[in-house]
C-alpha cells in the first residue's frame, strides 16, 4: 500500500506542529482526518485551532472532523472516538501526538505538572489507544503511531527532566507492550521521533526560540516520515522505534535538504536520540 486514500486517521494534538503535518500529508491523499485537540479558539502564543486545521486538511484533499478533546477526560476519549466512527464509518489508524512538556529538575518540577505530563503524555496515549483498538482491529492495515523516542535507557536522557523522561517514555513502552501484545491481530504499533528539533511553536516557545529554530528541519520529515510507516504492512513492520530520516533513508530518500529551515546552520540534535543511531546524511550545515 503506497496511500492513505479513504483511510481514517484519529489524530491526538494535531492542531499545529508535526500532528497537522501527519495530516496534511494524509490528506493529500485522500484520507479522512478526525482532529482531537484542545485548541477551540485562537491561542496567543500558538497558531492553529481543530477548526483552522479542519479547513486546512479539506483544501489538502482530505475531509476532517475537528473535535475538542482534552484527552486527560475519559468521557471526551470515548465520546470522540465514536464520533469519528458515526462520521467516517470506522478508524484504521491512531495516532498519539499530543504531548505536554517541562524540562525541569526534580526539585523544580510542582507535581501539577508532572501530573500535567504523565495523564496526558502516558495515561493519555493509553487511553486513546485502547479505545481507538476495538475499530483498528476491524480496519484492513490497522496502525497506531505514538510520537515518542526510543528506549534509551541512560541516564543521560534522565537526570536533567525525569518528569518528562518518565513521561515520554511511557508513550514508548505503550509501544513496546502493546506491539507485543497485538501482534497476533494484526495491530502495527511503532514509535516516530525526529533526529534533529523540529520547528514548532514548542521549539520556539520553550527550547530556545529563533536560534534554536533555525537549525531545525520541518514538520514535513516527520509527515513524510510518518505516511512511510502507515502504508506498512501492518503485520510485517510493528514494535519498531524509529527516528524520521533513517525511516526516509530506508525508503530511497536521499535528499534531505528541503526539510532544513536554514541550511547555513548546523542542526540541533533532538533529545533521547541514542548515539548508535547514525544520521543518513550529515546535520553539518550545507551552505
């Protein structure tokens, strides 16, 4: 399978950054788009609402669905995921984007946020998988795709944030867990993370801003990235954690250049990227 067309996606935070992406990428395709995410109205500091990204995904060649969903509510889980179904007819993929978080060290991190990050980033992404499962296991390729990094256990990735390292590597172990357990059922589930950051208003908010953003690729690699691993087989291509352009370089990618924001400076590696990963081509800048 080379396309997405007809095929439903439910998507987690896909109202900007890398989840709108995914979709925009899917839809171009043909696909229907159910966007589960907070932003109603206009954020100040981020752009995009499940409205704005509905209108975007439809002029893509898709059809969507914006639904509001604070996916730490039970009920919104469930009442989302049978409002997509009651639109599109079923769900063939999930995918768990959403994420909340806070690089800070123990003794700064209050536990509202590390509750914050753990029920949205691990509870959440458990949640939605589970009840997304009961139609992927109805659907012909059934995918679920958590944004999460490898686990690279050292405690290189922990020591500065274990909140969030905790946290996001709850999303992986649902991967770990629950590739294992459905594998019998033919449910691909799989992990994507970027080698390098990626500009979103995350980066730009919280990581360093212009700088930061300029020695950044773009949502697209993990799009593109994404819409390889979804056209999988999804009983020959599951439990894998895979970083974006080693995904690309598998599938005969060999220029990356387009992706870069400002190809006269160097990439920013991303974090939990374990150092036997080699890049497929150098992060050095190109001009």
């Amino acid at each position: 399978m080379t396309s997405l067309k007809d095929k439903t996606l439910f998507i987690t935070g896909g109202s900007r950054g890398i989840g709108l992406a995914i979709a925009l990428r899917a839809a171009r395709d043909g696909a229907n788009v159910a966007i589960a995410a907070k932003t109603a109205e206009p954020h100040p500091k981020l752009p995009g609402t499940i409205f704005t990204a509905a209108e975007d995904i439809q002029k893509a060649g898709g059809n969507a669905l914006p639904l509001m969903v604070d996916i730490r509510e039970e009920e919104n889980v469930v009442d989302a995921v049978e409002a997509t179904v009651a639109k599109f007819g079923g769900i063939d993929i999930c995918i768990n984007n959403a994420s909340a978080i806070q690089l800070t060290g123990t003794l700064e991190t209050d536990m509202k946020r590390y509750d914050l990050m753990h029920h949205i980033n691990t509870r959440g992404t458990y949640m939605v998988s589970k009840y997304c499962l009961p139609h992927l296991l109805k659907a012909d390729n059934p995918h679920i795709l958590n944004l999460s990094p490898p686990l690279d256990m050292s405690a290189h990735w922990f020591g500065p944030h274990v909140a969030y390292t905790m946290a996001k590597f709850g999303m992986s172990m649902c991967v770990l867990g629950m590739a294992e357990e459905f594998k019998e059922r033919g449910v691909a589930v799989n992990a994507l993370w970027p080698r390098t950051t990626i500009a979103t208003a995350a980066v730009n908010n919280l990581l360093g801003g212009e700088q930061m953003m300029q020695g950044s690729r773009t949502p697209e690699i993990m799009a593109d990235a994404a819409h390889v691993i979804l056209t999988s087989n999804s009983r020959s291509f599951s439990g894998n954690f895979c970083i974006d352009d080693n995904v690309l370089a598998d599938a005969g990618v060999t220029d990356f250049e387009h992706y870069r924001v400002d190809p006269s400076v160097d990439l920013q590696p991303d974090f939990f990227v374990p150092e036997s990963s080699t890049p497929p081509v150098s992060l050095k800048a190109s001009e």
